[in-house]
C-alpha cells in the first residue's frame, strides 16, 4: 500500500480507536461512580416496637445485628410497659395506614387479630417443616391462623405451680396433682401454723385472670371458645365447677381475699415471703425467688398445673415473637431481623442474659443453660402440655367479657352459675352466635 494511501486512512482509524478508548474510560467511570453511591447508601431502615424494660435487654444484641449488617439498620422503638398499651399503638398505627413499623413484636394472644385484619405477611414459605421443627410445637401453633404462619416465636411461658417443697417433705406430701389435693394439703399446714396462705392466685381483673383460668378450666375438662367452631363453653356444669374452685379457695380461707386484686407480682412477693404453700405464676418468678436474699431460696419447686380427676392439667402457653408487617417495604431485610433473633446461638445469650423461657427445644438442656437455669428440664415438661387461650380474631373482647364476668364471680358480686351464664351469653353474641340476653 502507498504511503499516500495510509496518511488517508489514519484519520479513520485514529477516530474509531479515540472513540473506543473514550468509550473504555466512561464505562470505567460509570462503575466506580455505581460502586462509590453503594457504598455510601443508607442503610434500610427495619423499624419495631416493643414495652420498654424488654427495648432495654435488647440493646446489646441490636447493636450486634447493625454491627453485623452494614446494609440495614434496625431501630427498636420503646413503648409503655403495660402490653394492651403496645398492642393498642400498633393497632391505631395500621387503623390510620401507613404503619411505621417493619416488624411486630407480638405477644401469641395478638396473632389471630391482626392476621384477620390484614396487617401482617405470610411467614409460611419462608420456613420448611424441618426448620419450625426446632421450635416448641406450641409456639408455632400460637403463631399460625388460617393455616398460614404469620410469627416466629422469640421466646415462649407458661404458667406454672411452684410449691414449697420443704414443707411438703417435711410433712410427709408427694406435690398435689389434683384440685382436692392441693385444697388439703393448704389446709393441713395452714392449720399447723406452717404458712399463712395456702393458694396463690392471680385474680386481679385484667389478662393474667383469663389465662390463669385457662387452667382450672382445662384442668376440670372444660373450654372457653372452640376456635373452629365458635362454641362457647362458659356456662357448662363443668366450666362453672371450675369458678366454684376458685371461689372456693376464698371461702375456704385458703386464698386471701386479697388476690381478687393481685397481678403476677403482688402473688409472687407474698409467696417470697414464706408465708403461702403453692403459688401459680408464670416462669420469671423462678429467678426472683431463687435470689440470695430470698427467704424461700431452695425452698420450692415446680411442677404442672392441678388438675380434677380423671382430667389432666394443663399450662397457659405465653410468650412473644416478631413478625412482619404488610405494608413493610423491606421484608426481606425484616426477615434478616427474625432470622437473627430466633437463631440457636442469639437465643441461648438472650436466655442467660435475662432469664426468659426460650422458644428453641434444644436450649432447655444447653450445659451453660441449665449451669445457671438448672430447673429447665422440668420447665419444658410443663410447657409441652400447653393450652393456647382462643386463637380468634375477637379474643381481646372476648377476654374483657371473661375477666368482668369472672370477677364479679369470685368477689360475691354474682353467684358462678349466673356469672357464667351472662359471661357466656355476651361472648356468644360477640361471636354472631346469638343474641345478647344482657342487654
């Protein structure tokens, strides 16, 4: 080729190597700007709310997580204390629309309503069989409506019998299993000037009512509400023989009249004393009463809940889990939340640091677990014959119809059968079933 036939092509080719080299350099600059803007965006935003003494015990294990996922930034909101104030702010925040919150920390009885009413995602394809077998059959039961699963169980309760040991040694007793037994034996020792008190019961109107009737109830073989079918049980022979045991306990002297009025707390500091025999409350108390300047250190044990003959007893399941609300628009970053809180090895530092019950089977026999829980294994006993109060979508109302009904019972207001049968009837008419004769 001439020379004057290259000089007159060098002007072509020198364009279309500028315009490739220019193209090579843009595109290098278009990767660095998109791996510059990544690694300086926000962080998504997970955000839930939870009572404030929990919100505190968390700190230490959200920080972890934020430590751990640079990507998103989980924020716990603290709410009241008192757990129907929670429950009513996350109702209100759906009921306006554009909730807030990614996540809900649910206690078990909330699932059902807020499942019904749309709020919450379907957590079902997101575990296998295998994986929920991990947890307490119980808990994921609590967590499920409709057949769908809408919440992960964090950690699980249950209500317990906790009985002073020494005494019943001393004495001669094996542990009550039935109604009658447990009413004697208060008796017996009350009579020998041993305790003050016999029975311990919550009986303030309020929720702790509802769930520690839950168990005289099953323990008598009556039921409060058939999920499924909607049947009310209240005003059976059976279920009225349950409130006559309670009533009767008081009429007995063998319950202070007092604990028409006591919650969770006011029967666990008067059984610390040391002047009661048998106690029912939920698992916390455990660590409370095992504590150095406890009178009753080493005292007392637990067992399961009395029951009449020829039926079994049977444990109000509680606890709390999370779950993931419709409107959040990152529920898959949520989802990294749940799988992080409910994992073996965040649960079992969770347990020691607080004392709650876990949700996961194997930690009731973890070595570090039982080194400082050692009454764990018998905890689980209890808490696999569990009874879940009525998964429906109506159950805070149902549960105030109860406690006002059952209330006006064990203080003389209303005689049993009458309180039953009023309590019955309104709940039937919450339900569509027929209607109220109280009106």
């Amino acid at each position: 080729m001439k020379v004057n036939q290259l000089i007159k092509l060098l002007p072509i080719n020198f364009f279309f190597i500028t315009r490739f080299l220019v193209l090579v350099i843009f595109c290098l600059l278009l990767t660095c700007l998109f791996i510059i803007q990544s690694s300086s965006a926000e962080p998504v935003k997970i955000t839930l709310m939870m009572q404030a003494l929990e919100a505190t015990q968390w700190e230490p294990f959200v920080k972890e997580f934020n430590d751990q996922h640079s990507n998103i930034e989980l924020e716990v909101i603290e709410g009241p204390n008192a757990t129907n104030q929670v429950e009513d702010l996350y109702t209100s925040s759906f009921l306006l629309g554009n909730s807030p919150y990614d996540l809900v920390f649910m206690d078990i009885v909330w699932v059902s309503k807020f499942a019904a009413a749309g709020w919450l995602r379907s957590l079902s394809d997101r575990l296998s069989k295998v994986d929920l077998a991990v947890f307490l059959e119980g808990d994921i039961n609590g967590g499920m409506y409709q057949g769908e699963l809408y919440r992960i169980p964090i950690r699980s309760d249950g209500g317990i019998l906790y009985y002073r040991s020494d005494l019943l040694e001393k004495n001669g007793y094996q542990p009550p299993n039935t109604f009658t037994e447990l009413i004697n034996i208060s008796h017996t020792l009350q009579e020998k000037k041993l305790a003050e008190w016999g029975y311990l019961w919550t009986g303030k109107q309020y929720e702790g009512l509802s769930a520690m009737f839950m168990e005289v109830l099953s323990g008598y073989g009556a039921f409060w509400i058939n999920p499924y079918t909607l049947e009310v049980g209240l005003d059976s022979t059976k279920a009225i023989e349950a409130v006559n045991f309670l009533r009767s306990t008081l009429d007995k002297k063998i319950s202070p009249m007092g604990v028409t009025t006591y919650a969770e707390e006011e029967v666990r500091r008067l059984f610390q004393t040391g002047n009661a025999v048998f106690m029912r409350n939920w698992p916390y108390a455990f660590g409370l009463l095992s504590d150095h300047s406890s009178p009753i250190k080493g005292k007392f044990k637990i067992k399961p809940m009395v029951h009449a003959n020829n039926y079994f007893s049977g444990s109000c399941l509680g606890g709390w889990g999370l779950g993931i609300t419709k409107n959040s628009q990152h529920p898959d970053a949520a989802w990294e939340v749940i799988k992080f809180f409910s994992s073996e090895e965040v649960q079992r530092r969770f347990v020691l640091a607080t004392g709650y019950v876990p949700s996961r089977r194997s930690l009731f026999n973890d070595s570090d677990i039982l080194t400082k829980f050692s009454y764990y294994p018998q905890l689980l006993n209890v808490i696999e014959n569990s009874i879940l109060r009525p998964p429906i979508p109506q159950y805070a109302q149902a549960s105030d119809i109860l406690q006002r009904y059952l209330s006006a019972a064990i203080t003389n207001q209303l005689r049993p059968e009458v309180a039953m049968e009023k309590a019955a009837a309104e709940t039937r008419y919450l339900l569509g079933k027929q209607k109220s004769n109280n009106d």
